[in-house]
C-alpha cells in the first residue's frame, strides 16, 4: 500500500458471515461501553482486537465508493465497501445499549440525588483515569509547545462549555443532531466517550430519556413513542450519521499528521470537563410531562462523608482503577499491524 492510500477491509464486505457471532457480541460491549461516559467505545474495539477492521470499514465509504456508485460499479462496490462489517458491529452495538438501558436503568439513577451523586462519582473517577492515561502518554513523549498550547484549548474549550451552559442546553431537535453528530466520532476515538461529550453538552439524561421512551414509553402509548423517536432519537440518529461521514476522515487525518497535539486537545477537553463530573454538587430538576428533567447546578459542595459521599469516593476510585486496567488490557493486545495512516507533517515535532 502506497502511503496516504486509504486502507480498504481485508475481505468482501469487511467481514465474513461465519463471523457474525464474535461480531455481534463485540459490538455489544462497544454499545454498553458508549451508554458509560468515560468509557470510549473506540477503547473496547481495541481491547477486542477489531480496531483496525473497523476503521477500515468506516474509511471504505469514501470518494472511491461515491465513483463506484455514480459509474453503477455496484459487484466492485459491494466487494469493496466495509458493509458486513458495520451492520454485524452495529446491530452489537444496538443490542448492548438495549441492554444497558433496560437492565441498568441509568436515565433513572441519574434523577435521584443520593443516586445521582454515587454515579457520578463512577463518571467522575472513569474521565480523570482517562485524563491521567493520556497525559502519561503525552509526558512519556516529551511535552512540546504546540502541544501544550493544544491542552490548554481543551481545557478552556470545556470549562467554557461547562461554565456556559449552567443550566439546561437546547431541547431541540437541531441541537440534538448536533449532539449527534459530535458525540458519534468518539466512537472510533480510543480515550475519548460519546457519552462523556453528551454529558458536557447537558444532553445525556435526555437522549438516554428519549431511547428509553421508544423502547418503553412511561404511559406505553404509541403516540409517546413517536414523540421520543421525531424530537430526540430521530435527529439524534440523523446526526451520528452525519457525523460519521464528515468527520471521521477528518479525525483520522489530524491523528495520522498531528497526533500528539490532537490527543493533547483531548486531555485538556477531558480535565476540563471535570468541573461538570464533580459528583457533590445541588443539581436541580423539574417534572416535565411526567419526567424528571436535569435544570442546572446550584453549585460545587464540599466532599460529605455520610453514605452517600463514600459511596461516590468508593465509585470514584473504582472507576479511575478501572478504566487503568482497561487501558492495560487494551496495551497488551495492540495490533501487530497498526491501521494504516498518511505520513506526519513535520511541523507536528516542531
């Protein structure tokens, strides 16, 4: 393969139907990992060892598949597209957050203050273990200006969404496809969460909220079902596929030239964003149509040590040591052969 020359899946379609068991199961990992903030899916594709098939897989839908199609080559578009690929990891991916919503019931733990305190403690210890991976990383490698200059932008990029938006974000169906189409390239970005980015946006009860109406409505109305699918899953649905396609080549650009300061961006975004995570804070809800709905923050509160703040603390430290031995996990099973990338540009030592 030339350098700069787009990876293409190594067999028809990306995947073999014999493999549509193994495929399917890591995608539901991936899923239940997306519905967690601080866990990235992007991470647990690494972990499964399915990494580089599926960026493969997404880069296959590019301007070659559109020449394809335009030119009606469809036998040698549909050998070269990533397609068998994406719907077995996809259809995984659907079933583990069907499971993840229906069995945990996050939506719910998050409306609770005692609860609401306890996960977010969970959030808050999985974002600052991912932080501290990072940033070990990014030392390891020697820190140079530029990629300090793009830490601080993270962290200022986050502090000032967090410090902008105090209360509730847009509830409308053009900010949730936003939502979407941001949230959706975590997905093939070890380190960083989609569900950690709807939490820094102020939409992850609602679009959570939103899956579960469709799944099971509170009154089981049909009605009520397309209200949640027309408003928040709809737009929200629209906007990961947006996402996918404008921005992944991108993401995967800027990592291929300028990777350090990229991640570096991340690890600001993410020791920013614990403003938000802190899991003692007076958060207020109202009853909307029957729900409770995230309003805004009172402000920050000191550490309590009743019940509840060890519980936090105790969530907190389980999830920054579990998101370490994921990132050790995930260390020890690197593929022999990386995803192919473009060649870096100098100015990224500079």
């Amino acid at each position: 393969m030339s350098e700069g020359e787009t990876p293409q899946p190594t067999r028809p379609g990306g995947a073999e139907w014999s493999e549509a068991p193994g495929l399917i199961a890591r995608g539901a990992c991936m899923g239940a990992a997306e519905v967690i903030p601080g866990v990235s899916g992007g991470t647990m594709a690494l972990i499964l060892g399915i990494y580089p098939r599926l960026i493969a897989a997404i880069q296959s839908f590019g301007v070659d598949a559109l020449k394809d199609l335009l030119a009606r080559r469809f036998a040698q578009l549909r050998t070269q597209l990533g397609w068998r690929m994406l719907l077995l990891v996809g259809i995984g991916q659907g079933l583990g957050i069907v499971i993840c919503l229906k069995g945990i019931k996050l939506p719910e733990l998050l409306v609770e203050p005692a609860s609401a305190t306890v996960t977010y403690g969970l959030f808050f210890g999985l974002v600052a273990g991912s932080a501290v991976i990072l940033a070990r990383d990014l030392i390891q490698h020697g820190l140079r200006p530029s990629w300090i200059a793009a830490f601080a932008l993270g962290v200022a990029l986050a502090l000032g969404l967090a410090l902008g938006f105090k209360g509730a974000t847009p509830r409308t169906p053009w900010f949730t496809f936003l939502c979407g189409s941001v949230a959706i390239c975590a997905m093939i970005l070890p380190g960083v969460s989609g569900s950690f980015l709807l939490l820094l946006l102020r939409q992850y009860e609602r679009i959570l909220g939103g899956v579960s109406d469709v799944l099971h409505p509170a009154d089981g109305s049909w009605s009520a079902r397309w209200e949640a699918l027309t408003t928040i899953v709809g737009p929200f649905g629209l906007g990961c596929v947006t996402g996918i396609v404008l921005f992944s080549r991108l993401l995967h650009w800027l990592l291929a030239r300028y990777e350090r300061a990229t991640l570096a961006f991340m690890t600001g975004l993410l020791v920013g964003s614990l403003w938000i995570l802190w899991p003692f804070q007076d958060r207020q809800f109202s009853e909307i149509r029957g729900k409770q709905v995230f309003e805004g923050s009172n402000g920050h509160e000191w550490i309590t040590l009743d019940g509840v703040g060890l519980g936090a603390l105790g969530m907190l430290v389980l999830g920054a040591v579990g998101i370490v031995v994921l990132d050790q996990v995930a260390r020890g099973k690197q593929p022999e052969t990386p995803v192919p990338t473009e060649p870096k540009e100098p100015q990224e030592d500079a």
